[in-house]
C-alpha cells in the first residue's frame, strides 16, 4: 500500500533483476545477488530471494539475470 507524503517512511525500491532491496536501501543495484545465484524478476527483498543456479548449469559473478552457461559433461 502507498503511504501518503510527509509521513517519514521511505517506500521500498523495486530493485532491477539480479539485485535485491533491503529496507532502506539507496539504489536499484546496491545488493546484487550473489554468485551462484540469479534472478530475472525484479523487486527482491533479501538474498534469499535470489534463485541458486539451476542443476546441469554454473552462475558466475553478481549480479546476473540468468544462468551463466551449461556444465561440460564430467565437469
């Protein structure tokens, strides 16, 4: 729900895919979620809501919005 002006709470960011906002948080891309882990929706609120890579695939760095590339087989 929509607070109405002036009453001294800061609204949440809608963070960008592959971040996430905690309470208070300054910009869209302060907390990108983690390596390991992706997210291609927008408006997360911790890092558990971050997506751990998908089975058969690898995610490396911050920040991303989908996996990074399948796993060679024996890898």
């Amino acid at each position: 729900t929509l607070v109405p002006e002036g009453e001294g709470v800061i609204q949440p960011l809608n963070c960008l895919p592959g971040y996430y906002c905690l309470q208070n948080t300054s910009a869209q891309h302060q907390y990108p979620c983690p390596e390991g882990t992706y997210s291609n929706r927008s408006g997360l609120h911790s890092e558990d809501d971050c997506t751990p890579c998908d089975q058969g695939f690898y995610c490396t760095g911050n920040g991303k919005t989908n996996v990074t590339d399948q796993c060679h087989p024996g890898m």
